[in-house]
C-alpha cells in the first residue's frame, strides 16, 4: 500500500540516520582494529566511509525535496549494536559480522521504501533503488571476505 508524503520523509529521516550511524562505525572501527589481518579490513571500511556518507547525502537531498527537515544530531538515534567495537582489537571477523548485520539492516529498510513508494513517488523510488544496488555489492564483498577469513 501506497504511504503519504509524511511517511516517506519520516522513512527517509530514518534512511539518513541509519547511514549516519554506519558512517560512525565504519569510521570507528577502521580506527580500532589492529593486526596484519585487520589491515585490509581496515581500507575497506574506510573507502566505505565515503560511500555511505553520499547516501545520506542523497537521502537529505530528497528530504529536502519533498519539503521535510534534515535530522542534526539531536534527533538522531544510535542502536546499531552489532558494529560498536569489539573489546578485542584484532576481532576482524566480529566487525565483519557486523557490517554484514548493517547492510542486511539497510538492504531491508530500503526494500521497504521501495514498496512505501511504489505509484506514489517514482524519485524517492528510484533513489532507494539505486543504494539498494549498493549496499547489495557491499553485503557481497564482505560475505567474500567472511568465507576466507573463517577458512579453517
Ligand atoms: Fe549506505
Ligand atoms: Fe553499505
């Protein structure tokens, strides 16, 4: 079924605070990490930094578009569990785990929005089309680098 105006922008508030809040644990942990396994880890994490700073970007964008307000860091919510740095700085495969744990997250935030919009806005529609591309690449490079970092 078809949202109203309000619902999207409010889906969209949530998009642009999900980004913001990856963009903060990428950034972290590719700071944290440490040890000759983390290394290459720790690059693509901080090349992912940039990417999914353009989706919020993107996603303000259109919020500003369809006349709603962009969230500052009072209204922002942070809950993303499964990336806050592990206590063991060389626990490559548990920041692993959590970046797949937050496209997952993002890949189904943007499926619904997707349907939110669908015969109601074809431009929000088109956008969450496009960065559901991006974090489906994002959820395959690290499934990628799951299976050889876990091969016995
Ligand atoms: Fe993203
Ligand atoms: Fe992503």
């Amino acid at each position: 079924m078809a949202a109203t105006k309000d619902q999207i922008i409010a889906s969209l508030r949530t998009a642009f605070n999900m980004e913001i809040e990856t963009v903060i644990n990428y950034l972290a942990n590719s700071l944290h990490l440490e040890g000759v396994r983390a290394e290459f880890i720790k690059q693509a994490l901080a090349t992912d930094i940039q990417e999914e700073l353009g989706h919020a970007q993107q996603l303000g964008n259109r919020i500003k578009q369809l006349g709603g307000a962009v969230p500052g860091s009072l209204h922002l919510k942070m809950t993303q569990r499964s990336l806050e740095p592990p206590d063991d700085t060389t626990d490559v495969v548990g920041v692993i785990k959590g970046v797949l744990q937050a496209e997952e997250d993002a890949i189904r935030h943007y499926k619904d929005i997707i349907k939110q919009t669908d015969g109601e806005d074809y431009v929000t529609q088109d956008l969450a089309i496009t960065i559901l591309g991006q974090e489906e690449a994002h959820r395959q490079q690290f499934e990628g680098y799951l299976k050889e970092y876990t091969k016995k």
